[in-house]
C-alpha cells in the first residue's frame, strides 16, 4: 500500500499541535491558581491587615479620662473609671436644662480641646432602647440636657469628629427630678449624693437648731 507523504506529515503535525496546545493550557490553568492563590494571601490579606484594620485603627480614640463637669456649678458631677461611671445617676431638672461640659484626657494623658474650633465636639444620645425622656442638644465645647419627663434613662456621651463619633462613653444613668437642686448634684467625694437625701443635710444639730429652744 502506498502511503501518502502529505497526509502523513498533515497528521503528524496536528498531533503535535494538539499535545502542545494541551500543554499550554494546563500551564495557563496552573499559573492562574498560582496567581489566584498568592494574590488572595499576598494582596486581598494585606489589603485587609493594612487598610481595613490601619483604617479603623486611625479612626478609634482611646480615652483615658472623661469627667463630666456642671457648668453651673463649676464641679465634677459624674465622671468614667475605666469602663464604668462614678457619681451616677446623673440628675437633671424637669422643664429645664442641665449645661455640662467635659474635661478628657487621652491614653498619652493629654487634654483633648472640644469645639467647633477643634477636632472633637461634645455630643451626646439617648441609649438604645432607653426612654426619652431628655432632650440633648450640642454647643460643641458644652450640652444641655434637658428634662422633658420626670423618670430614669441612660444616654451615651460621645465625642464626635465632622459627622461621626470617634469615642462612645458608657451608658450614663440620668434621673430626671422635679425636685431639682444644684447643690443636689455633687458631694465632697468628686461625684453625686443620694440626691440631697442625707440626714445632716442642712439640718445638723449644731448649726443653730439644739434641743434646748427656749419659747
């Protein structure tokens, strides 16, 4: 049988380009996995320990201090020993405002400055699924809080940079009171009182009211 030289050659190289292409496809096939692969752990894992964690990281600020001061009073009424207050609840009257401002301290000990003028601004909301029975309202550097109903509430203090809280103190228990007395905020060991309810207050034996009036 006579054999055709042309289609013998013809054969021979579709062969050829047909295990050479196979092999080609496998290396592009390994190189993608490769690359997928390495890209996942080198790119996407960087991108999230380096721009999302670094991200986060820039925008959090470590509070070390936050005393809550009666500007009225010119007094520390409440204030956060690390992850809790001292001197709460807070006290504020019913149909009027309480104007406090605060005195903070980052992690490093220095004074962080609020106002509009500065990075951070005094804020304040109501809790979670707390009831409303205050109104708060922001004068950057200072907060009223306004008692719009006698009962007890929790509020969060926060410090806000441009539109959002970079800092959210504890839940704050406030007390809105009818009652209301400044002097009723604050007791001599830098926090509240049992809200004037103490048996020597202003009615001690020794300031002028003995029992031995003479009628």
């Amino acid at each position: 049988m006579t054999v055709n030289p042309r289609s013998s050659t013809r054969r021979k190289l579709l062969a050829t380009s047909g295990a050479v292409a196979a092999l080609g496809l496998a290396g592009c096939l390994g190189g993608d996995d490769d690359d997928d692969e390495n890209g996942d752990e080198n790119g996407d894992e960087n991108g999230d320990e380096n721009g999302d964690e670094n991200g986060h990281e820039h925008g959090e600020l470590h509070i070390e201090e936050f005393e809550v001061i009666d500007r009225d009073l010119e007094e520390v009424v409440v204030y956060i020993h690390g992850d809790h207050w001292h001197g709460d609840p807070l006290y504020v009257p019913e149909g009027d405002n309480l104007s406090v401002e605060a005195h903070v301290e980052d992690e490093d000990g220095e004074e962080i400055e609020l106002g509009d003028d500065h990075d951070y601004t005094l804020n304040a909301t109501v809790a979670d699924g707390a009831d409303e029975l205050v109104d708060l309202e922001s004068h950057g550097d200072h907060l009223h809080i306004t008692g719009e109903e006698t009962g007890i509430t929790d509020i969060v203090f926060q410090l806000w940079h441009d539109d959002h809280s970079d800092w959210d103190a504890p839940e704050l228990e406030v007390e809105v009171v009818d009652d209301f007395d400044l002097e009723d905020n604050v007791d001599d060991d830098h926090g509240h009182d049992d809200h004037g309810h103490d048996d020597d207050h202003g009615h001690d034996d020794d300031h002028g009211h003995d029992d031995d009036h003479d009628h």
